[in-house]
C-alpha cells in the first residue's frame, strides 16, 4: 500500500506533467507548419526540434536513466544538442508535428506507467524528493521560453500569440531609488536537492561589502534618455568588448526598438505599439547594461549582491526562496506565467518586493549581473556535467530573475541562467549597483 506521502507526490508529478505538455501546445498552436518547420533565426532551433528534444528527454530521464545507471546525459541521434549545434538543425530530417506528437504521447504513456510503479521514496539522489521529474519538468519549462524567443525573432507573418488576458496598466513612480544593503556574511545558493539545479548549490557563506541597488529594474524611459544622451556613441563608457561589439552589431537602441516622427516604437510577439515609459526594458545585452551603468556612475551588480537583494530577511536573518516569501508564485505575485506576453509597469505586483525594499527581482525580464559563470565552492556536477559545469567559465555572464516569459517552476532566488554577453534574443533587462 502506497505511503499518503508518496501517494500525493506521485498525483502531483502526474499533473505537473499534463499541465507543462497543455501550456507547451497551446504555445505553438496558432504556428502553420512551415513556420514550425523553418529556423526563423541561426541562434534558435526549428521549433519541431525543440519539440521532440523536449519529449525524448523525458524518454531518456524517466524511463531509461531512471534508476540510475545513466546511459546518456542526452539522447542520442536527431535531438543531442551537443550532435546538432543550433545553426545545423534546419537541415535535420525532422518528423511532421503528428508524428512527433504521436511518439510523444507514446514516450508519455511509458512515463507514467514508470510513474505508477517507481519508488519515490528511495534514497537514490534521482528519486529522493522527485528530483528528477522536477528536472525534466524545468527542461520543458525553459524550453517553452526557449520557443517564445525564437516566436519572438520571427519575422513575416506575427506571432499570434495567445493572450489570456491584458495585462496591468499602471505601476508605481516610487522605486526610482537606490536600496543600501549593509556588509556582512550572507548564505549564497541553496542545499536543496527535490528542484534546485546543481549550479545552485551547495550553500555557502560569502563576505559582502555595503553597497546600493535599484529598488527596481531601468526602465524604458530612463534607457530612453541614455540614448538620446549618446550613450550608443560614447566609446568612453563601453568596455573593450563592448566597444568591439557595438562597432559590429551596429547596434543603437534595445533589440526590436524603431524610432519614428512619434519616439520608439518596439514590437511584442503581434503588437506593435510605443515604448511604454515605466516597464523594465528588454532585449539588452550585457556590454548595453554595462555601458548604461556606468553612464549612470554606477555598475552593475554581481550575482551575490542581487541574490542577497532578492532573498535575504534581516528580520529572521535566513533567506526567502523567493522575494515575498516561499510560497510559489501566482498572478499575484510578479509576472510570470501570467500570458500577458510582454513586460507589465514597474509596480504592477505590489508583493513582488523583496524584504530589503528591491521590487520586480522576479519577473518581468532577466536581471545581467557582472559575474561569471563558475560553480561554487564544493560544486559537484549532478546528474550530468552537460548541464552545467560544460558551460562554466569567463565567456557566460550570469542573469537572474527570470521573465514574463519564465514558467513559476524554473524559477527562484537561487537560479542562475548564463549567456553569452553579446546576446538580446532573451528576454533580458537589468538594474544597477554601486559601492558604498
């Protein structure tokens, strides 16, 4: 007889399952199938292949590797990210979207039989607490914001995206401020082992000098008055790869940016309208909120300085999972997973601040930190180096926070994306930092 634990644990899983695949559908359901077919960019895959990579991952993680002899870290053949860099996979022989449904629905129908009969009560580090259905379910959750990125950068007919309903239109005037946070030791990441990838982990104590924040994200209307400063043509202000980059991106405003007789114009999946003053601004990269920063005679954070903004409690001296507490996220709490599709005012989510008085730390857009990608004191690679530590080094600049277009269960305080810095396809933004 099955333990309740057990027992509610199995539902849960059950229904994270169906729920993730119904919000993957819906996504690409208003797509043609060239438009799923095509590469509508060289940085993003065709949207069939991410499909079926996100059904044989499952394949592989809860059913091959499942009990932990671990045969690939990745399936191989058509849908190894590792075989198949990006920029080749248009040329892949890749299913229609029935056949691959149908063999994804296969792969489902042998996940949950697996699902009735696993032990989730073992001790086993795959299975102990979920964690690797948890894995499986963040893959398919990034992806989904993998696919609204490439839905993003389509080009020709727009996106039809499926919008639920309008999103908030007024926000706060208050947080254009700066928030002073004491030195101290702080606890970094989180020895959570049920969700928590291994780039988080283990927790650890780091010394961190006083320093200020932004209470909130730099919005349209302030990166708007950096622009009209000259900020693109300032070679003073940008960094040597920055300057390098903007001499060959041509770059001179935000991705997705126009200007016109009446100011900035920008476009939002099928919406095209004015640059709206008080939202985060998106689609920066990282040398952009660089320059800006120092524009402002400030810089930007590192990930410690945002994670102690976003997590730490002085009240309980310990750290939220998230900034209003632990509780998951809902439509109350910041944006994400709202089907708004874009950005809201900063404000719009009153709850979404942060002990120490930051605002919007999830949500919205991912937040560019200075830091590197490295793993942490005592890191150990769990349960494949591919994930993480393949990536780690100077090259990747951390981003926190998530976005509008984040699922609640990939994100958290603790979650660390990379990037390359030269990158404005995510859904990116940033606030500032400075000494004390």
């Amino acid at each position: 007889m099955l333990k309740t634990s057990d027992s509610a644990l199995r539902n849960s899983i059950c229904a994270k399952l169906t729920e993730a695949r119904a919000r993957t559908l819906l996504l690409v359901a208003p797509l043609s199938d060239d438009d799923l077919r095509i590469q509508h960019d060289p940085l993003m895959s065709p949207i069939l292949w991410d499909l079926g990579h996100i059904a044989h991952f499952e394949e592989l993680w809860l059913t091959r590797n499942l009990y932990g002899d671990i045969e690939f870290s990745e399936m191989p053949g058509l849908y190894n990210p590792f075989e198949h860099p990006r920029a080749t996979r248009a040329a892949l022989p890749l299913p229609t979207l029935h056949a691959l449904m149908r063999t994804a629905a296969e792969i489902r129908t042998d996940t949950l039989a697996t699902l009735e009969s696993v032990d989730l009560q073992s001790s086993h580090s795959l299975l102990a607490g979920g964690f690797v259905y948890n894995m499986v379910l963040q893959h398919e959750y990034q992806h989904n914001e993998t696919i609204l990125q490439t839905l993003q950068l389509k080009t020709g007919d727009p996106y039809r995206a499926p919008r639920a309903v309008a999103a908030p239109a007024h926000g706060s005037d208050t947080f254009d401020r700066m928030i002073r946070v004491s030195g101290g030791d702080y606890p970094i990441g989180t020895d959570d082992r049920s969700a928590a990838y291994d780039n988080e982990r283990p927790q650890h104590v780091i010394p961190v000098r006083a320093f200020e924040i932004d209470a909130a994200p730099v919005s349209n209307a302030a990166y708007a008055r950096f622009i009209a400063d000259g900020g693109y043509e300032r070679p003073e202000i940008w960094s040597d790869d920055g300057r390098a980059w903007l001499a060959d991106s041509g770059a001179r405003a935000p991705k997705y940016w126009d200007s016109s007789t009446d100011g900035w114009m920008t476009r939002v999946m099928d919406v095209v309208a004015p640059i709206a003053p008080n939202h985060p601004v998106c689609h920066v990269c990282y040398h952009e909120a660089d320059a800006y920063a120092r524009w402002a005679g400030k810089r930007l954070p590192t990930e410690q300085e945002w994670e102690v903004a976003a997590s730490w409690d002085p009240a309980t001296s310990s750290n939220r999972r998230f900034p209003w507490g632990d509780e998951d996220p809902n439509p109350l709490y910041a944006n994400v997973d709202q089907l708004f599709f874009g950005t809201t005012p900063v404000g719009a989510f009153e709850q979404n601040v942060s002990p120490l008085g930051c605002y919007g730390m999830i949500g919205d857009v991912w937040e560019w930190t200075s830091s590197d990608f490295v793993g942490y004191p005592g890191f150990i690679a769990y349960p494949y180096p591919e994930y993480s530590e393949a990536f780690f080094g100077a090259e990747y600049k951390v981003l926190r926070g998530g976005s509008w277009a984040t699922r609640p269960g990939a994100i958290r305080n603790t979650f660390r994306n990379w990037d390359y810095p030269i990158r404005r396809q995510i859904f990116s933004g940033f606030r500032c930092a400075r000494d004390v």
